[in-house]
C-alpha cells in the first residue's frame, strides 16, 4: 500500500480491524501527518513503525529475490532514501525502530523493538 492522501480514508477504516498491520511506506511527513491526523480523529492509537538494515544485508536480499511481486531495486532504495523526510518532534514521539538485520524470528521480534520514545 503506497502511502497518499486519497489511500488513508481505507487505511484507517483497516487500521480498525484487530492485529491489523499495515504494509506503508510513509516516507513524506504529510503522508504521516495525515495518518496521524485521521487516527486522532476515530481515538484510535498509532504507532510509526521505522525498519532499519545495514545497506549491505538489503543487498543481498535484493539480489535473492526472484520472481516475486516487489519492485524494489536497489536504485529504487538509494532514491527513496534520498527522498526521505526525517521524523519531526510529533512524529518521533510515536516512533519504534525495529532492527530488521536478522532473518524475522516471532519468537523473538521483541527484543529487536526499540520505542525511541522510552529512551527520551
């Protein structure tokens, strides 16, 4: 789900449903804002969700996949992380990073979390 204005109306109405979890890339603050905005608006919590790897590791993973729906390049990553807008003072209050650099474990996903926010 690519993140733009006209999307948010379903987002949020998705973001309703339990253990919801969007797949976005909100990589412009008015995109943020406006999510922000409308979960406000239906007293629904929202919680930014920024995933981190080394350059090296999205490499290689870019390089292993093979026939599958992304369009990701890595032309694509470096333009996208030129284009990126840091997170403002609202939004960093909202903000977890999460090390993506391991392979994804459920069992033990926790203890990758950071609330940036908890370390203010």
């Amino acid at each position: 789900m690519a993140g733009n204005d006209s999307s948010l109306p379903k987002l949020i109405q998705q973001m309703l449903e339990p253990d919801f979890y969007p797949h976005a890339k909100f990589d412009r603050r008015a995109f943020r804002r406006a999510a922000i905005d409308q979960s406000a608006a239906v007293a629904l919590d929202l919680e930014i969700v920024h995933c981190l790897a080394p350059r090296q590791i999205i490499q290689q993973r870019l390089a292993a996949r093979h026939g599958d729906i992304s369009d990701a390049t890595l032309d694509l990553i470096d333009r996208q992380e030129r284009e990126f807008e840091p997170f403002d003072a609202t939004e960093q209050r909202l903000l977890a990073t999460i090390d993506t650099s391991q392979p994804f474990d459920p069992a033990n996903w926790k203890n990758r979390w950071n609330h940036d926010a908890d370390r203010a």
